[in-house]
C-alpha cells in the first residue's frame, strides 16, 4: 500500500537566508503630513477591527509605512499602506529578521500596496510603478486628495505578465474587497477619505462606527421594549379597574 501522507513542508535553514543586520527598517524622523497619517490609519484599522480576512477568515497583514524587501541588495520600497494574505506575523516582532516585510521569509509579495500622493513628481511616481512591478505586486492604487474626485483622483494598476494596466473599477475579487471615495468627518477632520468596501460597496466600518452601531441598535431596543412595556400597562388598566 502506498503512504499517500504529504511531505512535511521543508523550511530553509538559517544559514541560507540572506543576512538583513546591514538593511535600514526604520527611519527616526517623521515624513508624513497629518491627512497622510490619518489615511493610513483608516487604511488599517477597519481591515482588523470589522473585516478580519472577510467570511473565510483569512490570516492577513495590513500595515503602513513598513518597509517591503524583495531582496537584500536593493533598497526597499515602504508604501503608505500594503496588504498581503495568508500570512501571520513572527511572534517577536521586536528583532531585527522581523521588522520589515521580507519577502523571503513570508514567502510572498503582498498582493496590493497604496500610496497616498501629493506634491510628487511625475517621475518618482514612474519609479514606484517600476518598482512594485518589478516586485510583483498586483494591485497597485494611487489616492491623490488634492485633485478632484472626477480629475483622477484614485487611479488603480493590476499586473498582468510584464505590465501594469490601469483599471477603473475598484474591486479586488480575490480578496473579496473594494475601494470607495466617502465624504466624512474622520478623527474629527471631514474630508473625502479613501475607503475599505465590501463587493457590493457597503463600507467596512471603524472600530468606532462599529461601537456608534451598536449603541444605536441598544438604544433603538431599548425605546422599543419601553413602548411596549407602556402598551402592556395601558392594557392593564381597564382590566385592572373592572376588576375593583
């Protein structure tokens, strides 16, 4: 009979993975204006808050700022937000083979990164796009806030074998989720944010929405079990009354 049992997936030894004590993973000064950072949070949060890797519970990492390595002699590329399925953090986090994205440790490319833009010129822009088709990366979305919505404001890339073409639909099929522009008031800023949305565009709420919901959907059950509790005593009283 023959043993059909799988082989156990073989792990690469330490000695053969390239050395990273020599790679920059952080940077000591902020870079960011405020409606870049606030962005990248609203990027993320809902991501881990309401989505969770969507009905199949995929394992993901979603981050921002985090350096991605496709390999150990070029400089990284450290996108305002990325996010790659099927893949779980280190559990120490803190040491220096796990600081950044490595591509070869997960083993994978993330499958989209986002760059909020502005005041960049048209040719450092051409670079990231060389670059993250260079590292395979699917979907690449571009959120510029300071044009108009109608003006090209959020412009996506999908890879295909040796290119990027630009798409107008927002919507990633395989990982089950979409992109919206929402006008809103975000960290007590209002402006138009780019958003986290389901296929159907119903958006993936924060973890204070979520919290806001919920208080609405206690105090609407609460007011309707006082009414009917009001009800009931009106009921109550001619009967109460007869009976005396």
């Amino acid at each position: 009979m023959t043993d059909k049992t799988p082989p156990e997936e073989l792990e690469i030894p330490p000695e053969l993975l390239p050395r990273v004590d020599h790679l920059i993973t952080k940077n000591r000064y902020p870079v960011d204006n405020i409606f870049s950072a606030k962005q990248q949070r609203l990027l993320v949060e809902p991501l881990y808050s309401s989505w969770g890797g969507g009905d199949a519970r995929r394992t993901f990492i979603a981050d921002s700022k985090v350096a991605l390595f496709a390999s150990d002699n070029r400089p990284p590329m450290v996108p305002d937000m990325f996010l790659s399925m099927d893949v779980t953090l280190p559990a120490e986090i803190h040491l220096k083979e796990n600081q950044a994205y490595y591509f070869w440790m997960f083993p994978k490319a993330p499958e989209l990164v986002i760059e909020v833009v502005s005041n960049l010129q048209q040719d450092v822009l051409d670079k990231k796009l060389y670059e993250y088709l260079r590292m395979r990366i699917i979907y690449y979305v571009l959120f510029d806030p300071e044009k108009p919505p109608d003006a090209g404001q959020v412009r996506l890339f999908v890879m295909e074998p040796m290119k990027y073409r630009e798409r107008e639909e927002l919507r990633f099929p395989p990982l089950g989720l979409g992109l919206t522009l929402w006008q809103g008031e975000y960290e007590t800023l209002e402006a138009v944010w780019l958003r986290w949305c389901d296929m159907d565009g119903n958006l993936i709420p924060t973890g204070n929405e979520r919290a806001r919901q919920a208080e609405a959907r206690l105090a609407a059950a609460e007011a309707e079990t006082a009414r009917l509790q009001a009800e009931l005593e009106q009921l109550r009283g001619p009967a109460a009354d007869s009976a005396v």
